[in-house]
C-alpha cells in the first residue's frame, strides 16, 4: 500500500521542520480520539483544549508522529515531530498539497437536508466502479472538509466531498480549497435560518458553492424549486465554461424522477438520465429519499460513471444510523431520525412515517426533540401540529422548551409524555410500548455535537428491552 503521506511530504506541504526519522502515515487526524498506530496527529491549540497536551498519552498508543507548534525535549524517542508555525493553518497547506497532487474527480455536495444521505450514497455507487473516498459521518465543516482533503489517497479515482454551514461565508473558502468538478446544491429550506435574514439568503449561501468549481465545470442544482433558480445560478461563475444541470421530478429537468411507486417497506423509482430512463428498488420509502438517490445518480454520470450498474447497486444502499435507519426491538419498529431535524426534514420524516403507519397493527408514536436555529422558533414547532395530524400520528412525546410550543397546541387525545431529559422520556415510555408500535424519533442535534440527543431516546427504550429479554 502506498504510504498516504511520507515525513518529507508533510515537511514540504507545512513548510516546517522534521525532528525525528522519516516515517509514513496513513491517515492524519486531528481528534486524539480518532488516533491509531500509523496516523499522524496534528496538536491544534483551540479555545478549550490544547492538542499538545495529548501527544504524550498518543505516543503511548502507538502513534509516531506529530505535527505541532511545540516539540517535547525529551521522552519520545521513537517519534517524528515536523514543527509548524500554526497548527491550524498546517491542516490547510496538507489539504492544498492534496488536492494539488489527486487525479481523482471531486463532486462536492451541500444543501439544507439530505447531503450527507446524497454524499454517502454516491460515494457507495462509485465505489463500486473504482476507489472512492469520502469523509466518516458529516465532516463538512472548517475542520472537516480540509481532513477530508488531507486523507484522500494518491490513488483514488474520487473523492466525495460534503460542505455544510451553520453561518454566511463558511462555504465559499471551503470550495475554494476543495475545487470540485462538480457541485450540488441539493435543496434550500430552513436548517440554520436562525443565522439568515431569509430563505433567500441562505440559497445565496448555499450557491457559493458554485464559486470554487474548476473551468468546465459542472453545477447542478434543484430543479423542484424555482423560486431559488435565479440566486443559485447567479453564484455560478461566467469565466470558466461552467454548465448548468438540474435534477427533480418538474419536466424540464435535465435528470427527471419520472414515476415513483411505493410498497410496504421498499420502493420502485424510474428515472431519466442522459437520454436512457432506468428503473431501480430501494430498500426503504419516502420521495426524499427518491430525490437523494436521484441526485446522487447525476453526479455519478457527471463524474463519469456507469448509471446503469449503479441503478442495480441501489438495491443494496442502506439508510445511516440516525437518518431514516428502522430498528426492531422486540417487535416495536423505530425508524431512526436523531441526526437532526428541521421543519423541511421533519415534513419529510412524518410522510415516510405515515406510508409505514398504514401497515402496523399498534399505534404511531412520534417522539419529537426541539428544532434549532430557526428564525421563529415557537411558531416553526407549532405548525408541525397539522402535519402530526395529516400523518396519522396517535402520540406526540416531546423533549426540550421548544417543543412546549407544539405540545401545548395539541389536541389532548394527542399528547403523550413530555421531558427536557431524552434518556427518562425514553425510560417513562418504554414499558407503555407493544408490539406493533412504530415510533418515529427525531430532534436536532446541536453545534459540536458527534451524535443527535435524541438518540438516548432510543437507546433508553433498547436498555428496557434487553433487560427484559436477559
């Protein structure tokens, strides 16, 4: 195996100074969590804790080499320090050199919901038609996207990239490191528009994806929603042959979503791509779930892909743990949606929990925690309440002050149990569960935060079942 970075290379590309043998490393973390032998650590001083002050617990698993401001005087003397002048900015140079040296092709991906689903089917697909890399889990931040850079192999033929915001001009130095080939914009809605004056300035956000794309260039935008077409395709630059694609089910798009047909637990899609139309099965329900698999077809061709092998891989392409996964336990189904929510995710969540509702024999619990980062927060929870009705919900359990706001204005044969602690609301009502119960668990998940607190939610009510089986 190739070595992913030489101790020379990473000298070069930081412009530091080696301490220390050469060595290689095959993956470049910054989380002394995520440390294993053969990774090489960069110690980054931030607001809370300083990186430097994990190297000596690291060296004792393994790792051999760091990059960092500081190099201990003594009591490392297997290790390979390359002394940089800000850790930081180190991560960015490595993330440059990479993307310098790659061959591979680089769809870069954003939207308000559904881009990680989009990133991660696409990156499945392709690798199945050659080596692809992508990021674990929703590294799509100022952290997230250069590591993603960083540990892209030599010899990959892509390399998947997701670009999220929390604020305005996050996403324009993020695709301007990455560079892509080819960029999405999968939808616009609400996530995050408590940062935003508008709708409207978030699609403009989003656009500045566009900005970093290389000549000739592809952007493909949402064709489904007109009403941002104009802003997207202003942030498209004019000077370098970029073409405009779009996807959707309106008909004049240039990949359409032609019918979509739903049984009890999977769904046939039928698609028009580059002049052929395709049919294919996916596992799971929800025309969310359709558009995400359509627009991680589109890249594929625009990458260069085989669009039919990759209809017959989808059959096989499962949903991620908290985003639309569907448990079992001991014969409650509980569709797993704890990544995050908003009020666009939330709307799309309730009808594929309406499609599994009409086959169970209990009842539908929907287990709701707050939505974040909205604009008007009481009035965006309150109007989920006709949604919860038109989707059949019988219980509505709540956690978290926001989610006061539509508990109150539920009917009373609607309400069920309400607790700002998600683990004790999922202990109280684990033993009022039976068999045939579908659960739909969702809530937000917060800055900073590696998994959605609502989450515990679920794991309280897998606790109660265990124990009752043992």
């Amino acid at each position: 195996m190739t070595a992913l970075w030489t101790s020379a290379d990473l000298t070069v590309a930081t412009k530091g100074i080696q301490h220390g043998p050469n060595k290689n490393a095959q993956k470049i973390v910054i989380d002394s969590r995520d440390a294993t032998p053969n990774d090489a650590f960069i110690a980054i001083k931030g607001p809370n804790k300083d990186g430097h002050d994990y190297i000596p617990e690291l060296y004792q698993k393994g790792i051999r080499v760091f990059i960092g401001e500081k190099v201990p005087e003594e009591g490392f003397p297997e290790a390979t320090f390359i002394q940089v002048s800000q850790s930081f900015e180190a991560l960015y140079d490595l993330a440059r050199f990479s993307r310098k040296r790659t061959q591979a092709k680089l769809p870069a991906i954003t939207g308000s919901f559904g881009k990680t689903t989009v990133k991660e089917c696409l990156h499945f697909l392709l690798s199945r038609q050659g080596q692809s890399h992508c990021a674990e889990g929703s590294y799509n931040n100022h952290w997230g996207v250069p590591l993603t850079l960083v540990n892209l192999p030599q010899e990959a033929d892509y390399g998947v990239i997701e670009i999220g915001m929390n604020n305005g001009g996050e996403i324009a130095p993020l695709t301007a490191l990455t560079q892509p080939h080819v960029a999405l914009v999968n939808n616009v809605g609400g996530a995050h528009e408590g940062h935003f004056s508008s709708h409207e300035a978030i699609a403009e956000e989003k656009g500045q994806i566009f900005t970093g794309l290389v000549d000739g260039g592809v952007a493909l935008l949402n064709g489904d929603q007109p009403e941002f077409f104009e802003i997207l395709k202003a942030q498209v630059p004019t000077d370098r042959k970029i073409s405009i694609k779009t996807f959707g089910q309106s008909k004049t798009c240039d990949f359409r979503l032609l019918s979509l047909e739903q049984h009890n637990e999977t769904q046939t899609c039928r698609v028009h791509i580059a002049g052929e139309e395709h049919s294919y099965s996916l596992p799971f329900v929800g025309t969310h779930w359709a558009m995400n698999t359509l627009a991680a077809l589109s890249l594929l061709h625009l990458c260069g892909g085989n669009v039919k092998q990759a209809t017959q891989d989808l059959s096989s392409f499962s949903l991620l743990p908290g985003r639309g996964r569907i448990l079992d336990v001991s014969g409650i189904r509980i569709i797993d949606e704890t990544f995050n929510s908003n009020p666009q995710a939330l709307a799309a969540a309730l009808e594929t929990f309406s499609h599994q509702g009409k086959s169970i024999s209990g009842r539908r619990i929907a287990i709701l925690g707050d939505m974040l980062e909205l604009q008007n927060p009481e009035e965006s929870h309150q109007k989920i309440a006709p949604l919860l009705k038109k989707a059949g919900v019988d219980l509505v359990c709540t956690s978290g002050p926001l989610m006061d706001s539509l508990w109150n204005v539920l009917p009373s044969e609607q309400r069920g149990m309400k607790d700002p602690d998600p683990r004790a609301l999922g202990e109280a009502l684990a033993p009022t569960l039976k068999p045939g119960d579908l659960l739909l668990v969702k809530g937000s998940k917060g800055q900073r935060a590696r998994q959605g607190r609502m989450l515990e939610t679920i794991k309280a009510i897998e606790n109660y079942y265990n124990r009752e089986i043992s």
